[in-house]
C-alpha cells in the first residue's frame, strides 16, 4: 500500500498539483485516506517494519512533493521577473509619453498661473495701504490715495471686479484715515487755540486785579487824605466822603464787569470745547462703523471663496468617481469578453489618450 501511495505522487506533474484548483489537497488527502486505511501492528517485528517503511513512504512523497513546490515557485518567480522587467519598460516610456503630451497644458497652465500671481499681487498691494492706518500722518496717507490712483490702472482682466472692491474699501479706509487725522490736526490746533485764550484770560485777570488793587490803593490814598483833612470843614470832608464812595462804586462795577466777562469767555471756552469733543466723537463712529463694514465685506468675500473652491472640490471629485465608474463598467465588459484585466486597462488607456482612431468613452 506504501509503495502504491509513493508511485502516485511520483507520477504526478507540477502542473497537476500546483495549478490545478485544489490539486494539493486532492493529493494530500488521497494519501491520508490510504495510509490511515492500513492495517499497521505495532506488536510484532513484521508490523513494526512495516509503519517504518509506510512512514519513510509518507516522508519520501513529501519531498516529491515539496520538490515540485520550489520547481513551480522558481518557475513563477522568473515569469515574475520578466513581467517586472516589462512593466518598467512600459511605465517610463508611457510616463515619458504622457509627460509630453501634458507639456502644452502645463506650460499653459505656468504662464496662467504667473499672470493670475501677479493680478493677485497688485491687488495684495492695494489692500495693504488700506490696513495698519492708525498714526500714519495725513501726508502719508494722502500719498496712500495716489498710491491706488496708480495700482488700479493695472490690467486686472477678470480679476477687474475685485480689484475695484479692493480699490473701493481701500479708498474709503485711507478717506476716513484722513478725516481722523484732519481732525486729530483740528483738535491740537484748538486746543492750542483755547490754551491761547486761557493765557489771554489771565492776562485780562492781571489787568483787571492790578486795577482792583490800584483802587484799594487810590482808596487807601483818599482815606488817608480825609483823616488828614479831618480840620477841614464838614462839606469838604462830606464831598470828599462821596467822591470815595462813588470811586468804590466804579470799582466794584468794573470788578463785577471783569468777573462776567472771564465768567463768559470760560462758558463760551466749555461749550466749544464740548461741540468739538462731540464732532470728534461722530467722526470717530463713522470710521469704526466702516471699518466694521469693510471687515465684514472681507469675511464674506472670504467665506464665498472658500465655498466657491469646495463646490469645484466636490464638483471634481464627482466627476473623478463618475469617470471611475465608466471606466470600471468598460473594463469589466472587456473582461467579459475574455480580455485580462492588464489587457483591458491598457486598451481603456489608449482609448483615453487618443491612440485608438473613432472610438471614444463617453462620460
């Protein structure tokens, strides 16, 4: 029974085992079925011989088979060898070819990209002297204003209608940049102005104490003038009395007539300086409201961009996943018909790169 197993597995092929669906288990189990089939005893000389010699059977159709394996495996690997060598040859030359039919496209796309980078920079330089305008002097920004009168004569193409966005908020950011330091200009030369007039109300103050004290004193005198006319006669020193006092009534008018007027110029000081804080305020609100405003045309313009670029994303990947599927369906079909699936990608590639006359894939 040994020797008739042994024999089998000798008179199989490498073929009929190792390409065959199942061919190693066919023969494997075939042989478990007859050796487990024999009848073996352990317990005398002639039995024990015997398992040995089944045994030394079993191991010897185990390297006949073995044998077979690495024959098939060595044999695969030079086939393995060879398609790798072919497959190189095919991906350099069918990259090179493909490189060179893409060359036009990409040097387009080069150029396109470099006028589109410098459309894009000039409007970059337009943007930028609209920010960071705080401090800068109103000869600085009044340069900014002619700056743009410059840039925006730039061709912008089909960039024209942000590029005149871009002019627009720009502009109105330096106008209003201007207005706040005009009236920053205004708010120091009034205030150099009102420091002026508080100067000149001391200056009147002085005066009008010298003359308040030049009274006193001119009433001091007059007092000192009646004690020493005492010995004079009532009338005189009775027309004396009323001299002085109408003197002391003319001083203290005119010192009541000062305190009115230092009392009006300083409400009259207050009240311009309330008005002009208040413009400035106004001012200041309208430029931060359009600075809000040009930051929120930004953020939108920004958030369309960005939606813009994810349907072209999503439209792109649709029709990427749309062209695999036709291209999966024509291959399986070419498959059908009894092409390999290398065969059938390969003729799916010419198709698509125009090496095959009249015959197109419609998507």
């Amino acid at each position: 029974m040994s020797e008739v197993a042994l024999l089998s597995a000798k008179a199989l092929t490498p073929v009929a085992v190792f390409q065959t669906q199942n061919g190693v288990e066919d023969v494997v189990s075939k042989l478990e079925r007859d050796v487990r089939a024999m009848e073996l005893d352990p317990t005398t000389e002639k039995g024990r011989k015997h398992i040995k010699s089944v045994a030394y059977q079993v191991s010897r159709s185990k390297t006949a088979l073995d044998e077979m394996g690495k024959l098939v495996k060595e044999e695969a690997m030079e086939l393995v060898k060879r398609v790798d060598g072919e497959r190189r040859v095919i991906t350099a030359r069918l990259d090179a070819l493909r490189d060179e039919v893409r060359k036009p496209v990409d040097d387009y796309e080069a150029r396109e990209k470099a006028r589109v980078d410098g459309i894009r920079d000039q409007i970059a330089k337009i943007e930028l002297l609209g920010q960071r305008l705080d401090g800068l002097d109103i000869e600085t920004l009044k340069a900014s204003v002619e700056e743009v009168d410059r840039l925006k004569s730039y061709d912008f193409q089909e960039f024209a209608s942000r590029a005149d966005l871009a002019v627009q908020q720009t502009a109105n950011a330096l106008k209003a940049a201007i207005i706040i330091a005009e009236k920053a200009e205004a708010d120091r030369i009034e205030a150099e102005r009102l420091a002026a007039i508080k100067a000149e109300e001391e200056r009147l103050a002085a005066i009008e104490a010298q003359k308040i004290r030049e009274a006193e004193i001119a009433r001091a005198a007059a007092e000192r003038a009646r004690k020493d006319a005492e010995d004079k006669a009532e009338r005189e020193r009775k027309a004396a009395s009323e001299a002085l006092e109408r003197e002391r009534e003319e001083a203290t008018r005119k010192e009541k007539e000062a305190a009115d007027r230092i009392a009006k110029m300083r409400r009259d000081a207050e009240e311009n300086a309330r008005r002009f804080e208040a413009e400035k305020l106004a001012a200041e609100e309208e430029a931060k409201r359009e600075q809000t405003a040009a930051i929120e045309r930004e953020r939108q313009r920004v958030a369309d961009e960005q939606a813009a670029k994810v349907a072209e994303d999503k439209r792109r990947a649709e029709n990427k996943a749309h062209r695999g599927k036709i291209n999966r369906e024509v291959l399986a079909a070419l498959m059908e018909l009894g092409l390999s699936e290398e065969q059938g990608k390969a003729i799916i590639g010419a198709i698509l790169g125009g090496s095959v006359p009249h015959v197109t894939i419609g998507y």
